[in-house]
C-alpha cells in the first residue's frame, strides 16, 4: 500500500549479488581479465549478462508483471482509508487521504470503485472545511458512474456544501484560492530571484563571470573571474528531466510537482503517476511518460540502492519524446558527435534544438572506467532487465523488433544514464512547516529549542515556534550545475524554486578566480570525516581533499557574536529584513570563514533563502489543518 514502492523480497541488487557468488563473477571475471579497454569489457560484461538472462528465470525471481488497473486492489486501499477515517484524528484523516488515492489510482476508468474512493475523498475535503475540493470530488464522483443507490447521500453532501458557501462563510473559508483540478503556479510570496551580474550572451542562465575551466587536478570544473559576495545569485537553471519520488505520489502531481492531494487524478495506463489536473496529464505523456508508464512501478519495486539511477530511465524517455521516436537518426548524431566540442557554458541556448541541449547530458560523468568489474556488472544487469522491459511493454518494442541497431542504442542509452544521474543527480526539496511539538523532559526541550532556534518562527497566535524543514520530494538532473566540484565545506548551495529551476548562491564572499564548490549530501555538522569519506568512495568513486577532510578539526565552534546576532535576528518579523542583516554581517571585509566547517551564519542564510523560495504559503494549508479542530 501507500508509501515506498521498492519491495526487499524483490531487490534487484541483491539478486544480482546471490548469482554474482553463484555463476557471474567466474564467467565475468574470466572473459575480462586480459582486457585493457573499458568499452570492450563493459561490451563483454553485457554479452555474458544477456547469455545469462536469456535461460535466467528472472521476471519470476523479480515477480515482474504488467502494470494494470485492479478494482480488488482499489477496494483494499479503500477499506484500509474507511477504517483510519473513522478514527476522530487530524492525522489519521490525511492517512485516510493518501489510502482513498491509492484506491483511485488502481482502480479502473469509469469503475464503481473509483467513483466511491472520489466520493469518500470529498468527504475529507469537508472534515478540513475545503469546500472547492469537496464539489470537485463529487464532480469527479459523478463522472466516473457513481452508484445510483448512493446518489442520494452525494447530492445531500453536495447541497451541504453550496449551502454553508453561500450562507455560512467562515464555515468554509475557502483557504486554497485556486480551481481544484486545473495547473496553478506556485508562488512563494517572495519576488522571484535573478541573477547577481550580467548574464552570458549565449548563456542566460548564467553569470558572464562564471567560466567552466579543466585540469588535470580537478577536471572539470567551474570558476569565478570576479570577486563573489554572500547572497550572489550565479545561476537559474531548468533540469533536463526530473523525477516525483516515489514516496510523494499520492501526495503531488507526478509533473509539476505541486501538493495537490486532495484533487490529484492518474493516469489511465498505470497505478503509479498522479496529477493535479488533466493539463499536466497530457504534458507528462507527451514529454516522457508514454514511454516510461507500462515499467514505472516495477523498476520502482526492484531498483534497491540504485534509487538515483531511477532518473536515468527519465531521462532516456524525455530524449526520446524530444527526438520524436527517431532512432535511427538519434543514433546517426551520437555517432557523429564530438564530446569534446560539447561544452554547455559556450554553446548558444538562444537558440538551441533538442538534440544541442540533449548533448550538455550525454557527456556529464559516468565514472564507468571507475568501476569494478562488479559494480559495472550491477548496472548492466539491471539496465538489461529494464531493457527488456521497455522492449516487453512499451512502444520500443515495435520500434526495436526488427532492428538490433535501434535496439542496441536504447540499452546503451538506459546504462550511460543510469550512470549519470547516478552521479549528477540532485535532490529537489521543499520547505515544510512543523509546529515543534513541548517535550515532557524540560531540560531535553531546552537542548532542543537551542539547536533549533536558528530556525524558528514565532508568527502564529499562541507565540509556539514552527520549524521549517527541508524535506525531498524530487531528483532532477541540471546539465550547467553538475559541473560544480564537491566540498564538504561548499561555497555555493542549490537553492529549488517553486517553478522547477534551481537556482545556485553564493554563501560566503568568493574571491576571482576561486573554484566554485556544491555539495554532495556530506554535511560537516552532520557526518564525520570518516563516514564522509566512506559515502562519496561508494556512491560517487572519489576521495575529497576538501579543507574538512584534510583537517583533524572535528568539533564544532560558533563565533559569540554569530550567535548573539543569530538571536537578535529571532526578533525581526520579516523574513527579508533577516536576510538583509545576515548578508550585511556576511559580507564584512574582516568576516573570517574556516575551512573545515560552515558557520552558523551560512547555515542560516542557506535556511532563509530555501524558506523565502521553497516554500509556498499554500502548502501552509496542510500545517494549518493539523492544528485546527475539525469542523465536522
């Protein structure tokens, strides 16, 4: 039911860790020890792999199967959402939520089955006194063949709620002002950002002063040719493809990714994509989805700890939805292409086709000559079975039926970008208001008040602080900011904006001809130098020689000051008056900025610039919900 798809009976990754002690790692090991070039030993690896696929029972041992509608599924979901319903709980209500959507994703177009799972859906529109998404649910209802038997009892909730709209308004404040069911862009309330400096002609996007450079030091990487302040916007970036975690499905819309749960409708081909409006639907379909639908929810159950790699198969399909399904000429490019010529900070994006902006992705890092014969052995297993997938379920199959050359430039597709959003993928994440609940320990409240207190606001009426949190919804994959170098003491951070982009900021001054650093998810308050080190040697194949690895300086130190400053800025009711002082003590000619930890200062303008920009006031709703007494 609702929740994670990935299923550990049915895990890809320690299947193919079983059959590599088996039988793989002989014959593997064997057919590449005398190999020198990589490409041939990953052509070798994928042959042994397809040898052994083709007598390997594996859509049994992975239980893979055609994703389809299911009433029985959708009455189980139902069922399950009935029983938390009728527990008198806020919370329990919004669990009762995401069970009613569940049951409308699975259950079949037109079915009684979903009509009753939009009908109960209403019913929780109304406990939280949303009377647009109630009608809206009953409108669905209706349309989708609401039982006769029942119609009564719907038009009474109906009439109810015009009734109370009409003559009893602050019953049902309409607190979402938007029309359920149709695209609405998110606003933070905040001006959009832009960018610090004159953009690049060709590059808008970018700061003119920001150049991609290479070496053999670091490869790859980005500079500044001016001196940098705290706060600088340098970059506003769309990703090439992104990816709704599959945690979040019933909660936002597969393809704008906006908090829609109340009003979410799914796609008709499978039981795992929501959407908030029909708008959406068709986009999602016509840029990615019609190829990706009939294999979505199992390469969900089994992908494991290859989790990034998910965005890899989002990206093969929004390519080829660009390139028009045209193989055979997609192949002709990549043959013809020249990597090295391929450089996103110099072409033009003015005026750039598809296959110019699908080029800045196929030449961002694989790490395959990297990998052990093992690792690359994992990939390509799970990269044949998605294949085969696609080939079993999708239009690719006619596609690539009587053409091995089609059929060989999907698989090489699907394994070089499970790679590399292996390696470039970015988390996308959002804000979340949390009311700090008290603890009944009163010196365990205090320790946690004082680590917090950087991040409280105290807006609401009883003066009780709400914690805004960052939480993931999202994986993208960004072409111009994948060329950022990790540090675990990074000097710019992504900064997700409602709309999609991500915008990259400076969060100390940064002198010309600086390196400019992101960071991977190795946070130095959170992780020591050990764990670190062992994290980006396993997922991204390299050892950091940043300042904090280099240092032996673990504990954590706060300036007094920073920490007298950070209390005063508790004080100030705006959100932009904060930012204005903290990039004024930012940014101070005598500020002093170790190497080996961010201060609490950076941490504090990361947090405020991702509260002005990755939190929208209607997503207010749902903490204000929780804290209300129910209507009804």
């Amino acid at each position: 039911m609702y929740g994670p798809l990935s299923d550990k009976n049915y895990d890809v990754t320690k299947l193919f860790g079983q059959l590599w002690e088996e039988t793989l790692q002989q014959r593997i090991i064997e057919s590449t020890q005398n190999q020198p070039d990589d490409d041939r030993v990953a052509a070798i690896i994928k042959c042994k792999i397809d040898d052994f696929l083709c007598r390997f029972p594996f859509h049994e041992r992975l239980q893979l199967q055609p994703d389809a509608k299911d009433n029985a599924k959708a009455l189980a979901a139902r069922v399950l959402g009935n029983e938390l319903f009728a527990l008198p709980m806020e919370e329990k209500y919004l669990q009762a939520l995401r069970y009613y959507n569940e049951s409308i994703s699975y259950s079949a177009q037109g079915s009684e089955t979903r009509a009753l799972a939009y009908g109960n859906r209403s019913v929780v529109c109304l406990k939280f006194g949303l009377s647009q998404e109630c009608l809206e649910n009953i409108r669905l209802a209706r349309a989708s063949n609401y039982p006769a038997r029942l119609a009564d009892k719907l038009n009474k909730r109906e009439q109810h709620v015009k009734r109370c709209i009409q003559h009893d308004p602050p019953v049902f404040p309409d607190r979402v002002k938007h029309t359920p069911g149709k695209y609405r862009p998110r606003s933070s309330g905040h001006p959009a950002p832009k960018l610090s400096y004159e953009a690049h002609a060709n590059v808008p996007q970018l700061v003119k002063c920001v150049e991609l450079r290479q070496d053999s030091e670091f490869g790859r990487h980005l500079v500044t040719t001016q001196h940098l302040k705290a706060g600088d916007v340098l970059l506003i970036e769309k990703p090439y493809a992104n990816l709704l975690i599959d945690v979040e499905r019933h909660v936002r819309c597969a393809f704008c990714q906006n908090e829609d749960r109340f009003t979410l409708i799914p796609c008709e081909g499978c039981t795992v994509t929501m959407y908030c409006s029909e708008e959406c639907r068709d986009k999602a379909h016509k840029q990615y989805h019609r190829y990706e639908c009939g294999v979505l929810r199992d390469c969900w159950r089994i992908v494991g700890h290859l989790f990034g790699g998910m965005v890899g198969l989002r990206t093969v399909a929004t390519a080829i939805a660009s390139f028009d399904q045209d193989l055979g000429g997609w192949n002709d490019h990549l043959n013809t292409l020249d990597e090295t010529n391929v450089n996103a900070f110099t072409m033009d994006w003015n005026n750039a086709t598809v296959s110019d902006i699908y080029d800045t992705v196929q030449v961002l890092a694989t790490n395959q000559k990297r990998r052990c014969r093992k690792d690359l052995a994992e990939l390509i297993f799970f990269a044949s079975i998605v294949h085969r997938l696609l080939l079993e379920r999708t239009d690719f199959g006619p596609l690539c039926e009587s053409n091995p050359i089609r059929s060989k430039l999907l698989f090489d597709l699907l394994l070089r970008h499970v790679q590399t959003s292996l390696i470039n993928k970015k988390r996308v994440h959002h804000m979340e208001a949390v009311e700090v609940k008290d603890e009944e320990d009163e010196d365990t409240n205090e320790k946690v008040k004082d680590e917090l207190n950087d991040y409280f606001d105290y807006d609401n009426e009883e003066g009780k602080p709400t914690h805004f949190e960052e939480r993931p919804h999202a994986m993208a994959v960004y072409p111009l900011s994948s060329m950022l170098n990790h540090s675990c003491v990074p000097n710019v951070v992504p900064i997700n904006l409602l709309d999609g982009r991500c915008a990259i900021v400076a969060i100390r001054p940064i002198a010309a001809v600086e390196q400019l650093f992101d960071n991977l998810g190795t946070c130095t308050i959170r992780h020591g130098r050990s764990i670190r080190g062992i994290y980006l040697q396993d997922c991204y194949l390299f050892q950091c020689s940043c300042g904090a690895c280099q240092s032996h300086v673990e504990c954590a130190y706060t300036d007094p000051e920073e920490a007298t400053l950070l209390r005063n800025l508790e004080l100030l009711p705006k959100v932009e008056t904060k930012l204005l002082m903290l990039l004024w003590h930012m940014n101070q000619d005598e500020r002093y900025y170790t190497k080996h930890q961010l201060t609490a200062m950076q941490h504090k303008l990361v947090h405020t610039l991702r509260m002005m920009h990755s939190f929208s006031p209607d997503d207010e709703l749902y903490l204000v919900v929780r804290q209300e007494t129910l209507l009804f």
